[in-house]
C-alpha cells in the first residue's frame, strides 16, 4: 500500500529540483548572445537543447502539481480515466502518473 504522506514528500523534493532546474535554464537562456559567429552558432544548438529540456520540466511541474492537488483531494492513486487503482509499481516509477497502466497504453498506442 502506498503511502501517501511519503509520495507527497517526494513530489515535492522533485518539484523543488525541478524548480531550480528552470531558473538555471531561463538565467542562462537569458544570457545576451557572443558575438562570435562560430560561438553564437553553438549557443544557439545549445538553447534550443535547453529550451526542449525547460519544456519537458515544464510539463513534469504541472503533472507533479496535479498529483499534490489530488493527494489532497484524497484521489491520488486513482486512474482519472477509469477509476482503478494505479499499482504501487506503477507509482514508484511515476509517481506523478494519474492514469493506471492499462489506459497509459491505450493512450499511447492511439497516438
């Protein structure tokens, strides 16, 4: 069984991570470009790296922000498509998910 206080504190350690992750990321991306050619060519390929990474943190924030909101709901755990239980497996892996397994693949196997 779960514990729910424990998930909780996870998430929110990794969404503290993630957090200063993103500042890093905007301060950086902030920087004024060189003036070099050659460098600002590769500051570029690295900005667009950057930017990828800043969106995916972006979107693991809020999937992470709506696991608290339904801890404290009381319906994490809960699949918000078909209202089954989410294993324990599944949110030792994911504990952001909100869908169970069987309709994550469903999802993913029409997209």
């Amino acid at each position: 069984m779960t514990d729910v206080k424990v998930r909780e504190k996870q998430l929110k350690a990794r969404l503290e991570e993630l957090c200063g992750r993103l500042h890093r990321i905007e301060d950086h991306l902030d920087q004024p470009p060189d003036p070099d050619w050659e460098d600002n060519a590769i500051e570029s390929e690295m900005d667009e790296v950057l930017e990828s990474l800043g969106q995916a943190g972006k979107t693991e924030v809020e999937a992470i922000k709506a696991a608290l909101a339904r801890i404290k709901a009381g319906t994490y755990g809960v699949c918000v498509r078909c209202q089954g239980k989410i294993s324990d497996e599944r949110l030792d892996v994911l504990p952001h998910t909100s869908l169970c397994r069987d309709c994550a693949n469903e999802i993913a196997s029409k997209g």
